[in-house]
C-alpha cells in the first residue's frame, strides 16, 4: 500500500489483505473486530471495578498493598520517576491480589477447543470433531485446590506450588493459545494499583451485587466516591 493509503492500524491493515486472503471474508472480519474491542475493554473494565470492590471489603489486604506500594516511592532516587521493570518484579504483594482479583474475577469462564480424535474420559468417549468448552471456573474455585475459594485471599499465594497453579489456574486461557496480552494486563492491572493506592482513596458510596451469567457483571453497578490524597 502507498503511504497515503496505508494509515498503519488493524482495521487498515486487514482490510488491503481482504484482497489477498481468502479466509478474511467479510464476516469473519466483523467478528475479529468484535473479539478484539471486546478483549481490550471489558475484562480489564470489569476485573479493575472488582479490584475496588473486594479491596473496599478487605482493609487488611488494602492496607498491606498501600504499605508495599508506598515504600517503592519511599526508596526511589527520583520521586517523580515512573514505575521500573524492577520495581514491578519486587511487587509481591500486588502481583497476589492481582492473581487473587483475576482468580475470582474468572473473565474468560471456559475455553473452547476442538477434539482431533475421539478422547476416552472416565469412561465416556469425546467424538472427533466435537467442540469441548472447559469450565475454568471449576478450576479457580474449586476446594480440592484452594481454601474457602469464594474468599479474597490474596496472602494465600504465597504457599501454592507452582505446578499446582499452572494446572489450576488459567485466566488467560492455556497452551499456544493463552491470550497474547497475558503479561501485559498482568503489568497493567499492578500498575493501575500502584497509582490508585498510592495517589487516591475511595470509599464505597453503593456496591453493586456481583454476578455471573456468562461475564463478569455488577447488577446495578458500584459506586465509588474517589479523592486525591494531599502530600
């Protein structure tokens, strides 16, 4: 494409290869775009109001995560420097109740994928060519792995093991397929916290009643009042 036709975004981009690819039909663009906007809006939008929520609910776990965050800007060189790579990795604290918030979050409730061949379980017979939708949900609540799981616990992700977690615990998915944005709304949601916790406080003026149908809901939605804090 030339430089004047050629504006350098995905809706640019995959539009001039609709000509050149024969599975970009038209509606199969319509519904790329549509998992795309969809993606990056409404699970981090809804993960971020249930972070508010069970922090508001939970002032010990919100208490040690404005001591963690606010020590980061106690030890830098420079107060006005943006978070580091570093400082990110040392956050241990907040990377818990990011995993603890994603865990009850839960924003992609199952995987689909399709059988190659046919597939024994427990004594059933899965069809190839069948589409097999796994709960994860049954996973990251499930007592057989983590105490009281209804509970925000955030503290008790210090002692899980690894190999459990990874069989576990799968809010981006799992395999080649794992949402690419994986790291990134990890990162994002620590940093979000960092400014949040340590430039504001908030209290809860109605909460909403969370629910599940098939995404992350809030009934009538929360109702934050949110105030800077004064240096």
């Amino acid at each position: 494409m030339s430089p004047d036709t050629h504006r350098g975004d995905f809706l640019g981009q995959i539009s001039s290869d609709m000509d050149k690819e024969k599975f970009l039909s038209e509606d199969f663009v319509v519904y790329t775009l549509f998992g795309a906007l969809f993606a990056g809006f409404h699970p981090i939008s809804s993960i971020m109001a249930l972070a508010f929520s069970l922090l508001a609910e939970h002032p010990a776990a919100l208490k040690e995560l404005t001591a963690e965050n606010e020590a980061l800007l106690k030890n830098r060189e420079n107060a006005n420097s943006s978070l580091t790579w570093d400082e990110y990795k040392s956050m241990t604290f907040t990377r818990q109740v990011v995993n603890e918030t994603l865990r009850l979050g839960n924003v992609a409730p199952a995987l689909f994928r399709r059988a190659l061949k046919d597939i024994p379980v427990n004594g059933f017979t899965i069809p190839a060519g069948w589409t097999i939708m796994a709960l994860t949900s049954a996973l990251q609540l499930s007592l057989n792995t983590f105490k009281d799981p209804l509970e925000f616990n955030p503290w008790r992700w210090q002692d899980l093991d690894s190999l459990v977690v990874s069989k576990n615990f799968m809010p981006f998915g799992r395999g080649s397929r794992q949402c690419a944005g994986a790291e990134y709304s990890r990162v994002f949601l620590a940093t979000f916290l960092h400014v949040l916790v340590t430039k504001y406080s908030w209290k809860t003026i109605k909460a909403g009643r969370i629910t599940r149908k098939h995404v992350l809901g809030f009934g009538s939605s929360i109702h934050i009042e949110l105030s800077e804090k004064k240096n």
